[in-house]
C-alpha cells in the first residue's frame, strides 16, 4: 500500500514536472503574424551590448507595425518576436534557439551578441534549415562553414582599420610608426592581421604588435612598452571595457601618443560617460555613425531613426544599434521579395539582397558576411562626429599631451 | 623600461593586497571561503559611484562611507545568514556564499542595469614622476590604504578585547564560548570588518576601473591566489601575496605577452599550493 | 525504519528510470535537449559526488575534466580526423590521465587548500587552451557536422548522456560495495586512522578523482559534439563547477541518487524560473540556493528517504544543529 501511493505521489510531482516545461509556451498564436525569435543577453557578460540590440529591435518591430507591417502576397503580417534571456551562455543559447523554432514555432531567426554564442546557434539554424540574421556576431569564423542559413550585418574584419590608416597616412607630417595591440578573439585577430598589411602598404612600421586577453583590465605593462617606443598612433581592436582602461591607463603613465584608435568604444555612449574629459580627441571605427544620412525600409532616414531613438531610449544610437535595425530590414525586403513565409525561399530572397537601409546599403558576399566598410569617428567636445572619409568635422591632430590638457 | 614595469607591478600588487585583505580575515578567523567577496567589492563601487554621481561626494570620502556601510552589510549578513549554518560542513557555508553572490550581482543587475560606469574626478589618472619612472597617485593611494587596513587589522585583533575574542573563537570555538564569549557576536564583528575592507577596495576600483554588476567574479579569482600566496593567519599576508603576484604578473606579461597573465597567476597559485601549502609568511606545521 | 527508507529509494529510482527511457519518443526536440543537458549535469555532479561526497575532497576545479574532454574530442575530430567512436572514449581517458597527473600532488592538500589548488588548475588550464594554437585558443574551435536527421540526432546524443550516467552510477554503486568504497569513505572520516589500518590512500584518492575525471570527460565529448562549437571561456567555466557542487549538495552529498535528483530539480527550477521572468530569474536562482542551504543542507534524499519527518521542525531542527 505504502509503496503504491509513493508511486503515485512520484508519479503526480512527474506529471507536474512535465506540464510545467510543456505547457509554458502554448501562448495564444494571433493570425497574420510574423514571429522572429531572439535569444539575447539578458543577463551576465554580454547584457550591456546586448540590451542595445533589444531596444533597437523592439523599436524597428514597433515601427515596421505601425507601418502597415510586411507584405506577402496581398496581405500584411504584422511582426512580433520573443525574446530569451542566453544568460551570455553559448550552452544556454543554442538551447533555446531549439526551443524557439521547436516550441514557439517562430518563423525566423535574429541572432545573438556576440561571435561565440552566434556560432553555435546558427548551427541549431542550419539543422532546422531556418534563417537567422544576426548583427551581433562579425569573427569570420561565423562565416568560415559556408553555413547556409547564416548572415550578418557587421563588415568582415580585415579591412576594419583601412580608412583610418589612409587617414593617418594623409596627415602632415606623415607619421612614420604605430603600434597595434588586439584581442584574442578571432574578429580582433584578423583585424590586426588586416591593419598591419594595410600599414605596411602604407609606408607606416608597425613597432608593437600584441595581443591581450579578451577580459584583460591590466595594460600597464603594453602602455610602458608603448612609452618606450614612442610610435605616432596607437591602435586597439578590443572591446569597451577595454578600451576605458586603455584610456585611463594612458593617462596614468602619462604615455603621450599622437592619436589613439579602436574598433569599439568610442562610438557608445558608455564610453564617454565613463572617461568624461579623458575621452577627448580618441578615434574610433564603425561601420555606421548617426551622423550619416541613409534612406531606410523602416525609417525614413537615418536623421529619423537618430531622433525617434534618442527620444524613447535618451542615449545616441551606435553601430550595433543601427546593425540590429538592418536586421529586421533585411528580413521585411526579403520576405516581401519571396511573397512566401517559407524559411528556404526567405533564405534564397536574403542572399539576393540588394537594399537601402537607414545603416547603409546592405549587400551580403556569398558566405553570408555583409559587403561593407568602415568610417572614422572622433570625439570632440563630448560628441562623436565622423570625420573621415568625408565628415561632419575636421580630424584632430596630434591629440594634445595629456599634462598639456586644460 | 624594466623598473617602471617592476614599479607598476608593486603598484598593482597593492590593489591586489586591498581586494584580499577581507577576504584573508574572514577564511583565517571562521574558515570560510567567502566567494561573495567579488560582489562584495562590487557593492563597495557602486556605493562610491552612486555618492559621487548623485551628490558629488568626493571618492575619497565616500570611502569611509563605502566601508561603513559595508560592514553593515557584512554584519548583517553574517549574523542573520552565515550563522546559522556555520557549523554545517564546508560545501554548504561555501555554497551559502555562492547564493549570496549571485543574488547581490542580479540585484545589481536589476536595479543598475549592466552599463558600464566610473567614477570620474579629475585627478584620477594624476601622476608624478620620480626620475623615468610615472607613478599615478591613486594607485599609491590604494596602496597606502592597503597597508593602513592591514595595520588597522592587526592592532584590532591583537591589542583590544574584541580582537581576542577574535582570535580565541578561530582558535577554538567550544572553549571560547565556555569562558563567555559572544561568539555569534564575534563572527558577526569580523565578517563585518572582511566586507568593509571589500568595500573600500571597490571605491578604490571605481576611480581606476570601469565597473559593472558582474565584475566580482574575477575579482574573487584573484582574491583567492593573493591569499593563498601570503599564507593565511596574518595580516601581512595578503601584501606579501600581492606585492608577489603584482610583479610576477608584470614581469611575466613583459617576457611572454600580455595573454599569459592568467596563466601565470594561477599556476603560480598551483605551484604554492604544492610546495608551500602555508603559503610564504603562513605557519609552518 | 530502514525498509521505508529503502522503498521509497527504490520508487524513485524506478520512475526515473521509466521517465528516462521513455521521454524522448514523447516530447519534442527542446524538452530532449533540455533533458540531455540536465543528464549531463547529473552526471558531472554524481562524478563530483565521487570525490567530494565520497572521498571527501572538495575539488572545486572539476570542469577541467569537462574542458579536457570536449577540447580533446574536438582536437582530435576536427584536427585529426578521427571518428566520434575513437575521440569519445578517448576523452574520457585524456581527462582520466590527467586526474592522475594533477592528483598526485594535488590530493596531498586537504579541504580548503585542496579546492583551491583545483580550482586553480583549472583556471590555468582555461588559459593555457586560450593560448594554444592547436586549439584555435580563444577563438573557439568547431567540431564536425554529424550526417543524421534532427530528431535522430537529438536521441543519439539523449541516449548517450543516459548511457553515461548509467554507467557512473552502476561503477559507483559497485565501488561502494567493494574495497575501494569502504577505503574511500574512510578517508573521508578520518584519513590518518585509514592510512594506519592499512588502507593506500594515495592509491585510493587517486582512483577516486581520475574515476570523477573520466565520467565527467565522456560528458564532456558528448557536449562538444552537440554543440558542434565550443570556446574555452565556455567549457572551463568555474560557474559550472559551481553549479555541480550545488546540485550534489541540493540533492544530498554521498548518496548514489542525489546529485541526480539535484541536478533534474536545479535544471527545471531555473528553466521555469528563467521562463517567467525575462531578468530577474537568477536573483530568485539565488534565493532559492540561500533558502535551501540554510533550512535543508543534508539535501533532498534526506526528505524522500523519509528517516525523519518533514515539517516546519525538520528546517527548523537543521538551523538549531548548525548555528552559533
């Protein structure tokens, strides 16, 4: 007797179990709904990038709703997307990519942030035979299987510092060396790989050439070799954090250079916050600045899409921003193109893209990577402006000594 | 070149001293190992941050608030949570820690957001020279407060009341309690005084370093071989550790680049551990 | 008193054992890719229970071994061309040496000591992997593609997490009725008077953490396999360490089922939680965690064996026995 009713009683909390994870997701599904689903960093390492896709997201799906939605054939879907916190976890991520297509249903990917957790969630795509567009991810390892159901809309790596070596070659008088130091990751390796031949074209010696960790804080011992070298720019393919302390550490050594760079930081509002004042006269590359004026799907313009943005969120839009916009542009053209919400003809209509949006035009190379290049970014008086090729303002430099500053 | 990187090394190895000196109080007196001390030094930023964004409270005042409020909070803590399970095996007061951890990083998270923030004072990357050699003032600052906490420990435990109850409850808890000490009290006390040096190591962190709400876990890493280098059961320890590990760290990404550094401190760690368990100033048995 | 204890173990373990084999022919892809990653951490954290409930040694650097075997799995089948059936056995022995390597010295330290030395090496495993080139370091390497349809993959991989905690509960089970069992947990209770009765501790620790190693190495493979790419910071994450400890904790250190029901319990908690609540699900994660150890640290098996009754006085009992 006592045996059976714990059999029983096992059995029920089973049961419950069951009907707990089974029955989570079985939401009302409204008709004439697009549903993208989006595994993003919530929470952990990544979330501070990753909440910039997700506010961007929800605004262009916002946007692209109140629009009219998309089109197939003659009647219009509007677009929704569920989001999953990854928790900045690779595992956690490509398991609920699974749960996305599987128990949610959705039609479509967005991808992660971040090229270690968008590898293995495309391979979750590319079993399923479901696109995914991803702006988060730009390692050439994402691109290197020939995945078919993967596309990105960050630039390949190794042209990402082309413009601002042709713009340091331009100056007078013509800086001789520089220095480069990149992360570990395989985006800041070919980075670097791609500055230093690019430099050496250029007439430019490249005198330091080292990598760091990815989470590294400490660039002391880098920064004295630096001073002792004394090359004419200094040039980082790493991540925020990174380059605050890089700034900050800079200082703090009084290592004087003639103008810093680096791929990411500048460019958010973070950064700037961050290092106040220290932020002065600091270079940065993107692939988009806000002060560029594109016609876009979603938004009019760029000028538009800065303006509404600034306006709900209260912080200037970067890169990513605009990358994650270019996302659900991607797929509204695409799968107004196809007049089909099947995933392979989707997938057909996304490799054919040929379109405007307000983050530039975005044309994909056959291994899915977006066709694109990079601007030069300042920071003067607080703001970031693009100054080369073409920009709203003037570069500045050399920087001034940093005991000579006000 | 070489002495401004042996002199970054020390200067760097002050900070270290800092974030472990709490963390080596509490693990000699009460054997926990606290893995909440990274998000301890997390909190003791953001209390400087939120003063200083909020009201202009200068870093270097709001570090005695910072410590104040830590030791709060440690207190708190220790004697409405740790306490009553401190007679439990060591995974569970480890494991308790662990909750603790990752419940004050997701409240951080919660209620902060995951931006990226720095106390930003002019002077915060001010130096001075000392004939090639560049040394910034608020890395000698940290260190000089490192020193000073440690010297604070060591009279506190070895000159008051208190401090013996201190150490008499390390040495043995049964006997303590017998001859009338407040042994609750007592772990409370020095729990409390572990957090608070966590929290003006985070104030000294928020003017040289951007923080976030995940930034403890490294920390605690760190904390962890800075410990175990000093040796435990003395206040000098942790500076010994990391003075140690703040030059071998420099010299090492000196010679094999900057993406060894981890590697080195951990197998630096490794190697202590087998060679010289007590660590270099710990008690021989 | 006994009896009861023993029937409900029974219970439980045939209903897992139907629930097990039965899951993945009634649900979809998710929930058998859900459960295939809770079986791995049933099976790092029974792994762990050998060394740390057992044995007595809190390793706290347990993920090398799963480091070890993914990395070696994915070295050998994207490097060198061998076929899954050779790199998974393979991994579990990589990591299996190496428990030897790092124990010989290693298990000379005892409790804190010993979990920090562990945990260290694996931290500097972590860096040395993010410095190798052999293993793309921080990059991240991929593996393979495997050539089955979805569904059949997600059984294969299902099947072998099952396969594999099946076997680290059966040679546990068997070890704890034979020498090595007894000699373990006299270790554990006093090393000193184990080591006078004639008991090679050395020998004895040793089996025991290259045992851990191995199973956790297999785990390992397995995990690299599915997910088809894997980085350093991923699979060497000290988190994940912690994550097992939990679970054996939560459901009972030195039981045979209790890492298991641990980890099944701890995975749907968070999943649920994580489900409801878009960012804060870890702050309650972490809530859950500071309640149970403070008001059941003996662990789930503690209640379902039923050797005491369970009621407000059973938590309030446990608080009474360990506080000061």
């Amino acid at each position: 007797m006592k045996a059976w009713s714990k059999w029983s009683k096992g059995l029920l909390v089973l049961g419950i179990v069951f009907g707990l994870l089974v029955g989570m997701n079985t939401g009302a599904y409204a008709k004439n709904v697009i549903k993208f689903g989006c595994a993003m960093s919530f929470t952990g390492k990544k979330s501070r990038t990753g909440k910039l896709y997700i506010d961007s997201l929800k605004l262009a799906m916002d946007a692209i709703n109140k629009s009219g939605g998309i089109k197939v054939g003659n009647k219009s879907y509007n677009v929704e997307i569920k989001f999953y916190d990854d928790k900045s976890n690779p595992s956690e991520s490509a398991k609920l990519i699974e749960k996305l297509i599987v128990e949610d249903k959705v039609n479509f990917l967005l991808g992660p942030y971040s090229s270690g957790i968008t590898i293995p969630d495309s391979i979750v795509a590319q079993r399923y035979k479901i696109p995914m567009v991803e702006g988060g991810g730009a390692s050439g390892k994402i691109f290197a299987r020939h995945n078919p159901y993967i596309f990105g809309t960050l630039p390949a790596a190794g042209q990402y510092f082309r413009t601002t070596l042709q713009m340091l070659a331009g100056f007078t008088p013509k800086p001789k060396s520089i220095a480069l130091i990149y992360g570990d990751d395989k985006f800041d390796i070919s980075v670097a790989k791609g500055a230093k031949k690019i430099a050496e074209k250029l007439g430019l010696k490249v005198v330091l050439f080292e990598k760091i960790s990815e989470g590294s804080a400490d660039f002391n011992t880098i920064l004295t070799k630096v001073k002792s070298l004394a090359p004419d720019a200094l040039l980082m393919a790493g991540h925020t954090e990174g380059g605050i302390n890089l700034v900050q550490q800079a200082k703090e050594l009084n290592v004087n250079v003639k103008m810093i760079s680096m791929t990411v930081g500048p460019s958010e509002a973070d950064f700037r916050k961050s290092l106040g004042k220290d932020a002065e006269y600091i270079f940065g590359v993107a692939s988009w600045s806000p002060q560029m004026n594109f016609k876009g799907i979603i938004f009019k313009n760029t000028k538009e899409f800065v303006k509404i943005f600034k306006a709900k969120y209260n912080y200037d839009p970067d890169y990513h921003n605009a990358s994650a916009v270019a996302e659900l542009a991607v797929y509204k053209s695409a799968i107004e193109r196809a007049g089909s919400l099947d995933p392979k003809k989707v997938r057909d209509a996304i490799a054919k893209t040929k379109i405007e949006t307000i983050y530039g035009p975005v044309e994909f190379n056959p291994n899915g990577q977006i066709k694109g290049s990079s601007v030069v970014l300042q920071i003067q008086g607080g703001q970031v402006y693009q100054v080369y090729p073409k920009g709203t303002k003037k570069p500045i430099y050399p920087m001034p000594k940093w005991k000579e500053r006000k | 070149m070489i002495l401004q990187i042996i002199v970054n090394g020390i200067l760097k190895g002050g900070l270290y001293a800092l974030m472990a000196l709490g963390m080596s109080l509490i693990w000699g007196v009460m054997d926990i190992i606290n893995i909440a001390h990274g998000a301890f030094i997390m909190l003791g930023a953001y209390c400087s941050y939120w003063l200083f964004t909020l009201w202009g409270v200068d870093p270097f005042i709001s570090l005695f608030l910072s410590i104040f409020f830590m030791f709060l909070v440690g207190y708190a803590i220790q004697k409405y949570l740790i306490n009553l399970v401190i007679r439990a095996t060591i995974f569970i007061t480890l494991i308790l820690a662990f909750g603790i951890e990752i419940f004050l990083n997701n409240l951080a998270l919660v209620m902060w957001t995951a931006d990226v923030r720095k106390v930003q004072v002019p002077y915060g990357a001010a130096n001075f020279n000392i004939g090639t050699v560049t040394i910034p003032y608020v890395r000698l600052s940290a260190f000089i407060i490192a020193l000073v906490i440690a010297g604070i420990f060591y009279i506190v435990l070895n000159k008051t009341r208190t401090g013996r109850s201190i150490r008499a409850t390390a040495q043995d808890l049964d006997a303590a309690r017998l001859v009338g000490v407040d042994v609750a009290k007592t772990y409370a006390l020095t729990f409390g005084m572990g957090v608070g040096a966590a929290g003006a190591a985070g104030t000294l962190w928020a003017i040289l370093f951007p923080i976030n709400p995940m930034m403890g876990g490294i920390l605690t890493l760190k904390s962890f071989v800075v410990v175990i280098i000093g040796g435990l059961g003395t206040m000098f320890g942790p500076i010994i550790g990391g003075l140690t590990l703040g030059v071998a760290e420099a010299l090492g990404s000196n010679w094999f680049g900057a993406t060894y550094e981890n590697l080195i401190s951990f197998t630096i760690l490794v190697l202590v551990l087998i060679f010289l368990p007590r660590g270099i100033l710990g008690k021989r048995e | 008193m006994a009896q009861r204890g023993d029937t409900s173990k029974k219970v439980i373990l045939g209903i897992l054992i139907i629930a097990g084999i039965a899951i993945p022919f009634f649900t979809g892809n998710f929930i058998i890719r859900f459960f295939t990653n809770a079986l791995m951490f049933a099976i790092l954290a029974s792994a762990w229970n050998i060394i740390g409930g057992y044995t007595g040694y809190a390793s706290f650097g347990n993920v090398v071994f799963l480091g070890i075997g993914a990395y070696v799995s994915a070295v050998l089948m994207e490097k060198g061309g061998v076929p899954f059936w050779i790199a998974f056995p393979a991994s579990g022995l990589g990591s299996a040496v190496f428990a030897v390597l790092i124990g010989l010295p290693v298990l000379r330290l005892k409790g804190h000591y010993f979990a920090i030395a562990t945990l260290g090496v694996a931290e500097a495993m972590k860096a040395l992997v993010d410095n190798l080139d052999i293993t793309e370091g921080n990059s991240g390497i991929y593996l393979p593609v495997m050539n089955l349809s979805v569904k059949a993959q997600y059984i294969f991989f299902y099947f072998m997490m099952l396969g594999v905690l099946a076997l680290t509960l059966i040679v546990t089970y068997v070890m704890l009725k034979k020498k090595l069992g007894y000699g373990l947990i006299a270790i554990r209770e006093d090393e000193e008077a184990a080591g006078s009765l004639g008991v090679n501790t050395t020998l004895f620790k040793v089996t025991s953490f290259a045992l851990s190693g191995f199973f956790s190495g297999l785990a390992g493979s397995l995990y690299a396999y599915q997910q088809g790419f894997i980085k350093p910071e991923s699979v060497f994450d000290v988190g994940v360490t912690v994550k097992m400890i939990v679970m054996a904790v939560f459901g009972g250190i030195g039981s045979l089922l209790g890492p298991l029901l641990g980890a099944l319990s701890i995975e749907i908690i968070s999943e649920v939680l994580t489900n409801y609540f878009l960012v804060a699900h870890t702050l309650f994660f972490g809530a859950i965690v500071i309640l149970a150890i403070v008001f059941t640290p003996k662990g789930i098996m503690d209640i379902v064996s039923g050797r005491k009754k369970f009621g407000l006085n059973y938590l309030l009992q446990n608080i009474r026995d360990h506080r000061v």
